[in-house]
C-alpha cells in the first residue's frame, strides 16, 4: 500500500484544521508542510507558529519539508513546533552535514531534498546518515505543476542504490504527483508520496486520499 503525506499548500488556509481531519478520516500517514521563506524559492508560506498551532489538531507526524535559505538557522525551531521529519535542500545548506547531524541530535527523523537539477552525487557522503532522501519532481516553489519526465531514471537510480547497499531510507517523492501516475511512480522505487493539488483541490478529499491509499 502506498504511503502517503499530502501537502497542504494546496489546502483551504482557512480551514486547515477541517482539511486536516479529512486527510486523516482518508488515511494519510504524514502531513507534508511547504515551508517558503521567498528567497529560496519564489513564494512565502508559513513557519514554526503555524505548525505549533496545528500540532494540536493532529496526531499525524509532520513532514516538515524546508525551502529556506541557510535551514540551520531555524531547525530548533521547527523541532520546537512539533515536526517529526525535517528535510533540507542540499543546495541550500553550505554544511549539510552538520546540518543533518543537528536534526538527528533533536532525536528525529533527518532528510535531504534535491531540486531536479541537482545530482544523486551531492548526497553520497551523507547517504548513510539520512532517514529520507526526498526526490523534487518539479521545481519547488508552487503546487500544481507537472511531473518532470526524466525524474524517472533519478528515482530509479536511488532505488537501486538503496537497495545494493541495504540502506535504511525512505525515497519521498514530490511534486506533480497525480492519481494517474502515482502507481508509475511507486514502482520506479518511491516508498512515500507528497500530494498536494490532486487532494486538496478536489471535491471530496478524503475521498481521494482513500483513492490514493488504495493503489
Ligand atoms: O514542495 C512542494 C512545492 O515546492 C510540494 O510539496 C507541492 O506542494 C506539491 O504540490 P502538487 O505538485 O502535488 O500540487
Ligand atoms: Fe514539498
């Protein structure tokens, strides 16, 4: 069965904590936090009061994916706000692996993102420290844009790498992520996917949650 985080960038912001309950009525297993400073990336979203206050709505862990310039400043931060996982892009922490060590010190769950352009190489010196590797499948930013074609091969390539070395990582994929591809992409080697538009753009979400939960 696939696992699942969606995203609530896509969500109704006023009501995220009924849009959190029908993500959980509809059996997600992570929920997924776009975390935009707009200067990483081109968009500004929420931070570590948001997520304090939604930790009370929910005992789903959070997915706490940063898009921020230099994440090692706020990482206590967010561990403070209740994130269970805390990604960091490769490209935008000069020290990744103090960067990852001082999640992992907090006693949770450490992952490195990659923008598609960005190689599986940049990791290989940190690979054994990570509990994810998160696979961007568009350019992180925005919600609702397409699957990027050659991220085929990079998640194929990661699966394979995992798996000869018998590593003990979660590939999560993100971005573009639809009901019509998602089982594509579960057999390239993804383990968790991040849903955003698909979910919560449609009529009933927990409804499709269930449909993706099923695949
Ligand atoms: O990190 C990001 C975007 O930068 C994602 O988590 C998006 O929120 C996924 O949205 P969809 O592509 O599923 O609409
Ligand atoms: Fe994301």
């Amino acid at each position: 069965m696939a696992k699942l985080s969606p995203s609530i960038l896509s969500a109704d912001f006023a009501n995220l904590k009924e849009e959190i309950e029908k993500i959980e009525e509809g059996g997600a297993d992570y929920i997924h936090l776009d975390v935009m400073d707009g200067t990483y990336v081109p968009n500004i979203t929420f931070g570590p009061p948001v997520i304090k206050k939604l930790r009370r709505t929910t005992k789903l862990p959070f997915d706490v994916h940063l898009m921020i310039d230099k994440p090692e400043r706020y990482i206590k931060n967010f561990v403070e706000a209740g994130a269970d996982l805390i990604t960091v892009h490769e490209e935008s922490t000069i020290h990744l692996h103090r960067t990852i060590q001082e999640i992992k010190n907090y006693g949770i769950k450490a992952g490195v993102a990659l923008n598609p352009s960005t190689p599986l190489d940049n990791i290989e010196y940190v690979l054994e420290d990570l509990d994810l590797v998160l696979i961007m499948t568009v350019n992180p930013g925005f919600g609702g844009q397409s699957f990027i074609g050659s991220m085929e091969g990079k998640i194929k390539k990661l699966r394979q790498i995992i798996d000869e070395r018998n590593l003990n990582i979660i590939i999560e994929v993100d971005g573009g992520v639809k009901l019509d591809n998602a089982k594509e992409i579960l057999d390239y080697g993804a383990d968790l996917l991040v849903v955003g538009s698909e979910i919560f753009e449609s009529e009933d979400i927990a409804e499709k949650t269930k449909a993706f939960k099923l695949l």
